[in-house]
C-alpha cells in the first residue's frame, strides 16, 4: 500500500471486532461499486473523531473522569446522525463501526444524512439520577462544538433514554442562548418529540420481518419466533409479532433465557421485566440453564437485537430459524453470514432490519424545523412504506446479482454516500 494511502493505525482493526467487521463487509461490496470503488478510502476512515474526558463532582464530593466519544463518519449526504450510548464497554473502535454503520443504514434508506454515533465509557447503573444528569451535561458541553441540527443531531441508544435527550438539547439551547429542539431526536413529546419514536425500531423490525416471510412464501401466523434482547427494540418486535399471531417461543436478556413452546405471554413478560428488572424468574415459561441453547431452537425467526457479535462462526451452524431478522447493530460477524448463507438462512441486515428509529428521528428532525407535528398514525404509515420501499430496493437488487440482502443493502447505501462524494469534489 503506498504511503499516501497507508491507514492510520488507531484505524486498525485489532482482531475483528466491530471496526473490524465494517471493514470487511466494505472490502466485500468494493468489487460490485464500479467506477465509484475510487473513492472507496472514504468510507474506512471517519471524517471527524472526537475523545473527550467528562469530569463530574459526584454526591459525596469526589471527582470522577469518565472518556466520552463523538465520530462522525460521514457527512457527504447530510449532517451526522446517530445516538449515544452509556455502557461500561463503550470504545473508540465501537463506536467508529457504529458510526459507519449509521453512514450505511441512513443512505439505504434513503434519509439525507451521514453517520455519526457517541457514547461514554460507564456503568449508569453506578451513578445516581443527579450523577447521570451532570455527565450528561458536561459530555454535550465537550462535544458541543461539533454537534447541532444542520451539523450532527444525537439520538438515544444503548442505556440513553429521551431524559437524557432532554438534557442535552437544554444544554445546547443554554450555550448558544437559544431553545434548538432540533439538535438532538428521541425528545420526550412535551419538548419537540415525536409520536411513535420509542416504538419505532422495533416496529421496523417487525415491517421487514413481515416482508422477509412473505417473500419466502410463509405465514406470519403462528410463525415461531425467537428474541435475543427485549428492550425498546426486542420488547417492541415480540408484542408486534404476537399481536399479528406469531408465537414467541423464547426470550433472552442479559439475566436468562426463558421459553415456551406454546408461545409466552408478552404482556405478561414486559410487566415482569419492568417490576424486576430482567425475564429472569417470570413464572409462566421454563428458563433454560445454559444460554448458548438459545441459538439451537428450532424457529422460523430470530431476531437478535441486543449488542454486537452475538452470531458467530461458534453458533451459526446451529441456528435453526429460516430468517434472521437483525435488531441489533453488527450482531453477526462476516463469518457467520457466510455460515448461515451456505445453510439458507435469509439474513435480513441491521443497515435494513433496525433502521425504524432513525426514520422516526428523521421524521421528528423535520416536525421541529416546521414546528408542525403530525398524528401517531401518520407516522406509523410514513415508517411502513419507507422500510417497505427499501426492503424492495436491497431484495430486487441481491436477486438481479445474485448476492446476500447484506451486500446488496452495502451496494445500495455505499453508491449513494460515494456518488455524493464524486458530485460534491473535494475542497479545496
């Protein structure tokens, strides 16, 4: 590799890992992008990539620094969009993949942004409700100078609710001495949100996964269907899928598996979860011993829709479900994909599969600029036929070449960010 083309080496992947599975899934996709493949480069290296230490005073008066991250990683097609996640294992390369993989999922569905995503390294557990909102706090003032509704608009993710949205619009408004609602999306209604944004994700799930089994000539109805992770995301898909007749067979969260052949009672295991805190102990289905069993029950959908790498090399061959319907982002390593590939699954990708919530941000990113809001089933009905319009897009084009849903939806999303790059040239 020349030199003016050498990588970074904090842009090295170290082992797999996440950065390294988004840069192997673009060497994957630089064969089908023609001409454009000359401006590949782009995507492996983020534009912008800040690391912050957030120091706050806790409440019995000790000071703890904690490191904080914003990268964006591509504005070519719109401001950065992403959310930002609280979590002990939040790093830079993390957070770079995820960043990426939002550049990916905004261009396939067609929404006129780039990707950007954050997080901080810790437990929020750990720190009580006042603690939480002063490192909210002096995270968006450190990152204040590369945020804002026309630069890079956060969103919640991982351990990040509309509370801490709240938090960092009214710090943004406070430094610039003006209420912008529009710097950040997943408001609580009262201050510029949108109806239907906590349940979009997981509604979206559910939109693909409908098209996905009638596609391969199935019924909905009384499908089996397995969840890995049952948050905003998981909890959301299984309630729908059970509502359209579908059985849930399992559930699995950070604490346990739970399982029952005649379908669990998903009202019943939300109530649970939010009196108890996990699906851990619910009374009315058996809870299996060892939770890699999860991968080896027989299903007609799995959605995995907790963290990433959760399908590897290691389980795929077990996996039994006919479709995998990805909530999560990157929870199937390059490996795998290959694996389930080889045995007829149908992977139905996370750029595709978990886009709901960043079409619901979109939608309330454009309500605060009009300040004009629209009715909850407006929203939802906007929501079905844009995933629907991009689940065609990536499924007519993986059969016209014969390639995974995966690397059709890189095809699609990868041609768009680049075809913006060519257009716009280079400055100066």
């Amino acid at each position: 590799m020349s030199s003016q083309h050498a990588i970074p080496s904090y842009l090295q992947p170290a082992g797999i890992g996440a950065w390294g599975i988004y840069l192997e899934q673009i060497d994957r996709v630089t064969p089908h992008l023609g001409p454009l493949a000359r401006w590949v480069e782009t995507l492996k290296r983020p534009k912008r990539i800040l690391i912050v230490d957030v120091p706050i005073a806790r409440d019995d008066g000790t000071v703890a620094h904690f490191e904080g991250y914003r990268v964006q990683h591509n504005t070519s097609r719109g401001p950065g969009k992403g959310g930002v996640r609280f979590h002990p294992d939040v790093s830079l390369p993390e957070v770079m993949a995820l960043s990426a993989w939002m550049t990916i999922k905004n261009a396939a569905v067609k929404l006129p942004y780039g990707g950007a995503k954050g997080g901080i390294r810790l437990d929020p557990k750990t720190l009580s409700h006042a603690e939480l909102e002063r490192v909210t706090r002096r995270y968006t003032s450190e990152i204040n100078v590369i945020i804002g509704p026309n630069k890079d608009i956060p969103a919640p993710d991982v351990n990040t609710n509309e509370q801490i949205m709240a938090w960092m619009m009214d710090t943004y408004s406070m430094n610039l001495g003006s209420t912008v609602s529009g710097v950040v999306t997943g408001k609580p209604v009262s201050l510029g949100g949108s109806l239907g944004r906590q349940e979009a994700t997981g509604r979206g799930v559910f939109v693909v996964a409908g098209e996905a089994v009638s596609r391969r000539g199935l019924d909905i109805r009384d499908a089996r269907v397995c969840v890995q992770g049952f948050g905003n995301v998981g909890g959301v898909a299984a309630r729908l899928f059970a509502a359209a007749g579908a059985r849930v067979v399992a559930v699995q969260d950070h604490a346990a598996t739970v399982v029952r052949e005649s379908g669990l009672d998903i009202a019943a295991l939300q109530a649970h979860v939010r009196e108890n805190g996990s699906v851990a102990g619910f009374p009315h289905a058996e809870e299996m011993r060892d939770p890699a069993q999860f991968w080896s029950l027989d299903c007609d959908i799995l959605v995995p829709a907790a963290l990433e790498q959760q399908i590897t090399e290691a389980n795929a061959p077990r996996i039994k479900a006919k479709i995998v319907v990805e909530g999560a982002n990157g929870p199937t390593t390059p490996q795998a994909d290959d694996i389930l590939r080889e045995c007829g699954v149908l992977v139905v990708p996370d750029v595709i599969a978990n886009a709901g919530g960043v079409t619901v941000s979109y939608f309330e990113w454009v309500q605060d600029f009009s300040s004009f809001f629209w009715s909850e089933e407006e929203i939802s009905q906007r929501l079905t036929r844009i995933m629907r319009d991009a689940f065609q897009a990536v499924w007519t084009l993986a059969e016209e070449k014969n390639v995974s849903l995966r690397t059709a939806a890189f095809i699609v999303a990868c041609t768009r960010v680049l075809q913006a790059r060519e257009v716009r040239g280079l400055y100066p």
